[in-house]
C-alpha cells in the first residue's frame, strides 16, 4: 500500500442517530514520515469504546474532547513498527497506541508529559493481534482492574454484571468464575442469555427486556450482591443498590445506557443502601493502570493458553466497516468486543 486511507469526520452527529459511514470521508494521504524520536506504525487492528461517540458530538461533553469536522477520527489500534527513529522502539515491535482510524500513524515515545499514558509495547505478541485490543488488550484491562482492584471478589461470593454480553463485561464474567465466584450476567434478549451461559459460562442470566430484575435479584442473590460490575447505569444500578449485601461492592465501569441523555438523568435512588449496608460504590480510570498493564497482560495471556478466559472478539472486516463496529456496541445486536480487522 502506497497511500494512508484516512476515515474523517464530515459532520457531528445528531442527538439518538445511529454511527453510520455518511457521518465519514475516506481521504488518501501520503504515509507519513517519523520525526526525530518517533516511528511510523502500521495499523493491523481497531478496538472500540463507547467514549467514541462522544468524540462526535462537536460539543464538549461531560468527560470528552470533541473531534473537529475534517480531523481523523480517534480510537485505538494495535500494528507493527515499519519505521523508527527511536531507540526504546524498533522495526517490528507491536505496539499498541491511539492511531486513529487510518491505516499508518506517527508515535511519539516520549509520553513523559501527559497525564493519561496509552502507548503500550506488546511485550509477548499473540496471534491474531486484534487480541491485544480485545480479552488481551484494554477491554481486558479493564475488566481486571476493575473486578479484582476495585471489587475484590472472594470465592464463593455472588457477582453480578451489567452488559455482560459486551467486551467488558464478558471478560469480567470470565475472571469472576476465575476466581470461583457466583457470577450473574444482565443482557437483553434470550440469544445474549443463551452466548452467557453457554459460551461464557455464567450461573444465571437476568434478560433485562423481559425478565423482573429485582425478583431475578431476589431468586439468585438470596443473601444480596457481593461485588456488582456496572456498565450501564439507570435503573439497573438502582436494583443492583437495593439488593447489595452487607459490606457489598459495586464497581462503576461505565454507564453506556444514559451516558447520553440529555438532560442527564436522577441518580440512584437506593444510595441510602450505601449506609445501611455499610458497602462501597467506587469508580475508577482505567490508564491510572497503565503501567501495570505488562503484569496484568503476563496474567491475562496465561489463563487464555489455558482455556480458563475465552475470545470473545466480534471482528469486522477492513478500515472501511469502522462506524458499523461502533454502532454495534450501542445497537444490542451482537455479543462480544467490537474488533476490526485489517
């Protein structure tokens, strides 16, 4: 390939519109040169977050930097190093970074100076490499951390899941059943429910759609929820609140089903459980984790040659399938951690 295909923002998108590819340019560009200190990457691999769609509301969010009409569209690739000028990082180290949805990037290895920390070395390669961006990348990390920093499951305990058919949330499942934890798994619609128990391996299903959520809480959870992993927010962190047992966790990971709502919706009305319950609700970043990343992946890459942690990738196909990737995550159609593969 002689040219660098760039997927650009043509316009912001609209308030409950869905990620489309009419919201991109594909632009052709020279492949870019490194710099002094800095190496050209080849993008093998895209993982997706649902912080993306923020990236296109042409408006400052809550947490989020918007992306600029005509600006490459942000996220996160793994790829290999074709140049370097840059002694810490050679031609064809992995590397996993924030390259923008393009086929070829320019890194910078100095990341003294920034606060948030992303440009990963891949120190022991898997094949195939999106798995760096999936169960062995930063889904997985958060996962983790997540689960085992901030929730501190112990065995036997009782561990429920929100989005537990998406890419964080089935790699949390895993790692609660790792731990030999009863592990409940929230997903919407009886495929999702069906993947959970048969694939992922989780004890019980709740479908959010058609089941009742306390009385499901209630039937499993008969002495409260240890260690609740949110990804959602709303109503079902309200229950899970409810329903917590004494000196009960719940880890804040994400809020993807009111994230963006305008305006933004009433918080939990069950926090008085907090006291109660004597329990903890604890949200967390995972780059605060990055450099305990290689220590968390040595684990990770071991309990996948095991059998004991499972791909869960969902992969696309060619740069050009990026919008259909990231509107997966938010159209509740498919299971998994949204890939694309070049």
């Amino acid at each position: 390939m002689t040219l660098n295909r760039q997927l650009c923002l043509s316009r912001n998108i609209r308030q409950g519109e869905a990620v489309t590819s009419e919201l991109f340019d594909m632009k052709e560009t020279a492949i870019p040169e490194p710099g002094e200190g800095e190496f050209l990457v080849k993008t093998t691999a895209l993982g997706f977050s649902p912080a993306q769609r923020a990236y296109l509301m042409g408006e400052e969010s809550r947490f989020h930097t918007p992306i600029e009409i005509g600006d490459i569209m942000r996220g996160r690739g793994v790829g290999e190093i074709l140049k370097s000028n840059n002694d810490d990082y050679k031609v064809g180290d992995i590397v996993a970074c924030s390259t923008g949805w393009q086929d070829y990037s320019v890194q910078s290895g100095d990341q003294g100076d920034l606060l948030v920390k992303t440009l990963q070395k891949v120190d022991n390669p898997q094949e195939p490499l999106y798995l760096h961006l999936g169960i062995l990348g930063s889904s997985a990390f958060s996962a983790y951390f997540g689960l085992l920093d901030i929730g501190k499951p112990q065995k036997g305990e009782t561990v429920v899941v929100s989005s537990a058919a998406g890419g964080v949330g089935s790699i949390v499942c895993q790692i609660a059943k790792i731990k030999g934890c009863k592990v409940i798994g929230i997903a919407g619609g009886e495929d999702k429910c069906k993947w959970l128990e048969e694939f992922v391996g989780v004890d019980e299903t709740i479908d959010y759609k058609n089941d009742d959520i306390e009385a499901k809480f209630k039937e499993y959870c008969p002495n409260g929820i240890d260690v609740y992993f949110d990804n959602v927010g709303g109503d079902i962190l309200d229950f899970a609140l409810k329903n917590i047992a004494l000196k009960g966790r719940a880890v804040i990971c994400g809020m993807i089903a009111t994230e963006y709502q305008e305006p933004p919706l009433p918080g939990p009305r069950y926090y008085y459980n907090v006291i109660y319950k004597r329990a903890r609700i604890e949200g967390f970043f995972v780059w605060d984790y990055f450099n305990q990343f290689p220590a968390a992946e040595k684990e990770l890459i071991e309990w996948y040659k095991s059998g004991q942690l499972k791909s869960t990738e969902d992969v696309f196909k060619g740069l050009e399938s990026a919008p259909d990737a990231l509107q997966a995550m938010f159209d509740g159609t498919s299971c998994g951690i949204k890939i694309v593969d070049f």
